[in-house]
C-alpha cells in the first residue's frame, strides 16, 4: 500500500486553513494526554486521602492497568468501525464523564469502593482507543496539512513524551494545594476540551471512508482479520515481535535507575534529574525525527537508536560520574526518541487504513503485556544478583537483540 503522505522531506507549502486539523488534533491530543497523566496521579492520591488504605491504593492501580491490555487487543476493532475521529470524541467523553462522577459521588451521596473500581476500570478502557484513534489519524490529517508524516508523527510522540514530563509535575503542585478531588475535575474538563477539538476543527470530510476490500460482517471477524493480516505481513510481524522482546529488556529501567540513585549517589534528586535528562532528549529528538529519517536508512535507525542505549548501559556500569551521565542521558534519549515516530510511520504506510486500529492496538497491547513482566524479572534479578549484574544482564541481551536485528532477513525490507 502506498503512504498516504510523504514519510520524509519536502513538502508543499499548504493553506493555514488545511494545517489546523492536524495542530488541533496534535492540541487535543496534548490536552487528553496530560489529562490522563494527571488522573493516574489523583485517583491513587483520592484513595489514599480518602481511605488511608495502601491496600485498596493497590487494587484501584490495579484495576486502572489491566484494562489497558484489554483495550488494546479488542479496542482497535471498534477504532476501525466507528471511526478515527468519532473514536477520539467518544473515548475523551467517556474519559471525563467517569472521572467527574468520582468527585461527584464523594461530594454527595457517598462513593463506595466498588463504585469506584467501575468507574476507573470504565475509563481506563475507553481511554486506549481514543489514543490509538488519533494516531491512526495522523497520516489524513498530514496529507491535508502538506506536512511530512515522520514529521508529524515526530509531534505526536513529542506532544506524548512531554504530557509525561509536565504532567506529574502539574498534578503534584495542584493536589498539594487543592488536594486530589477538585484534581479530578479539572482532569475531566481536559477531556471535554479535547473532545470539542476534534469536534470543531478537524473535519469529517478528512475521515478516510470505509474500504470495502477490508469491510466484514462481525466484531469477531474484525478481530481475526486484524490478526491474519499480522500473521501474514512478515515485516511488521518482525518488528512487533522486536518491540515486544525490547520492552521486556528495558522496562525494568526505572527500578533500576531508581536503585542506582539511592546505592551509588544516595539522592533522590539524582533519580528525579536522571529521568528528566531522558525524557528532555526524548522531547527534542522526537521533533528531529523527521530529518533523521531523511538521512537514515530504515534497516540503521533500529539497530542505531538501541546501540546509544547500550552505551548508557555500560556508562552505569562502570559507575561514571553524575554529570557524564546525565548528559549521556539526554543524548541517549534523542537518539532512541526517533524509533517511535518511524514505528508509526512504518505502520501507517503499510498497514491498509481499515486495519490501523487494530494493528495499533495490538502493537499497544503487546508492549503492555511485555513491561509488567519484564519489571517483575528485573525486580527478582535486582534483588537476587544486585545493580551491576542486572545491567549487564540487560546490556548482553540488548546486544543480542541488535545482532538479530542487522542479520534479519525480514527487516531488509526496511530499505524499500
């Protein structure tokens, strides 16, 4: 299938009016982000505040996490069959109507725990297809704009990365001073915002009509077309398998810089800077996506972005000082931050848009499924073998994976 826009280099110049569909739904999608972030900081916040239960916080994070995994594997049907636009609308209603009962409810008649539990378990199942149908939407709303698609994608993963940043920071500041349920609300006025966004300013017409080629009669069927078609294309069915083996690798990262902190610089502090040197060169190396893609072949960027990984492993290692590894890490989050906005690319061409629901979500899915275990394994090998061992672990099998990656017959296919 041919990309609906241009994956890299120039563009034509284009009208002011086709470019805001595109910023306003690069703006909601900011928007629900950050609201999203701030609702996982609250409600554990609400549950501790309001129950002084660590038990219960425990079983609301629960029950907020697994329905990401659902989502992701049955949610990209209903993307592909409502639409990527009404999708968007109805996941950020959704969204805010169940957070702002949650407040409502304590304000008046009372919340019971397990009125609770719905309404996080609700939300956070309606929230996934919302985001994975917006980045299904990318390569329309690009095209209209005459802008790059690694470059717009390069947005998205920035506008991603940086509610990350900001967010945790805004909901901490906010709950110390208001406190947790009026955190709440506003998290839902960000959805409703959101929601208006993608109402007025992005354009039904932008929508890519049904494809009858792909159309089938039933949501069952709708799933195992999306699984046949993964099943059938062996490059994207290589590269979800590279994404599913590297989060296992790496999701233990945090454990294990939060460890490093407090054995080999006893500072919080350190941990706190140590994250946002990643995530500020993750920021600007998404931005620059578009000019790396410009000048490096697909078959490198893999191999390139998890090989700066490698070096910051083994700058841990050998223990360097904090300042060498903090600028390490900001240059380490550049170069791997362009791996995502290729990914969605990469899909975005090759998957027939009738399946990009379902081929994002369970790319979505499988990297979920992936990181608690991998956090689970890199908890027990902290544990049982210490920090230095862990990381080499990480480092030889991060090394291995790279390897693959260069021999694989499959990702010669990046080149085309």
């Amino acid at each position: 299938m041919q990309p609906s826009a241009t994956v890299a280099g120039n563009a034509s110049p284009a009208a002011p009016a086709q470019r805001l569909p595109l910023y306003a739904m690069l703006a909601a999608n900011a928007i629900s982000g950050a609201g999203n972030v701030m609702t996982r900081l609250a409600i554990p916040w609400f549950v501790l505040e309001t129950t002084g239960s660590a038990a219960r916080t425990g079983i609301v994070g629960a029950v907020e996490a697994a329905p990401l995994l659902i989502a992701g594997v049955f949610g990209g049907a209903l993307v592909d069959r409502v639409g990527f636009r009404r999708m968007s609308v109805l996941s950020d209603i959704a969204s805010g109507a169940t957070v702002a009962i949650i407040p409502a409810l304590h304000f008046t008649v009372g919340l019971e725990f397990w009125q609770l539990l719905v309404l996080v378990f609700t939300g956070a199942l309606l929230d996934n297809p919302g985001q994975t149908a917006r980045r299904s939407f990318v390569p329309e709303l690009a095209e209209a704009a005459a802008v790059p698609l690694t470059r717009a994608n390069g947005y998205f993963g920035a506008i991603n990365r940086s509610t990350a940043l900001v967010g945790p920071l805004v909901a901490g500041v906010f709950i110390a001073l208001f406190g947790a349920a009026p955190l709440l609300w506003m998290d839902s006025a960000t959805f409703a915002v959101s929601a208006v966004l993608m109402l007025v300013a992005v354009p039904r017409a932008l929508e890519p009509a049904p494809d009858p080629d792909t159309a089938s009669g039933g949501y069952l069927a709708d799933l195992k077309d999306g699984f046949r078609w993964i099943v059938g294309n062996r490059l994207i069915r290589t590269v979800l398998a590279m994404i599913l083996i590297t989060n296992l690798i790496e999701s233990p990262f945090v454990i294990v810089l939060t460890v490093y902190a407090q054995e080999v610089f006893d500072s919080s502090i350190a941990l706190g800077l140590l994250l946002g040197a990643f995530s500020v060169g993750a920021i600007v190396g998404s931005m620059l996506s578009d000019a790396v893609v410009a000048r490096v072949s697909g078959r490198r960027i893999f191999p390139l972005a998890f090989s700066a990984i490698c070096l910051l492993y083994v700058v841990l290692i050998v223990q360097a000082s904090l300042p060498i590894i903090l600028g390490l890490s900001v240059f380490v989050g550049l170069i791997a931050a362009t791996m995502n906005p290729y990914i969605d690319t990469l899909f975005q061409t090759r998957v027939p848009r009738n399946l990009r629901g379902r081929v994002f979500g369970l790319r979505g899915a499988m990297a979920m499924a992936a990181t608690p275990v991998g956090i689970l394994l890199g908890g027990l090998l902290l544990e049982a073998a210490g920090l230095r061992v862990t990381i080499s672990v990480q480092l030889v099998a991060l090394l291995a994976v790279i390897v693959w990656m260069v021999v694989s017959p499959s990702l010669r296919a990046l080149d085309d």
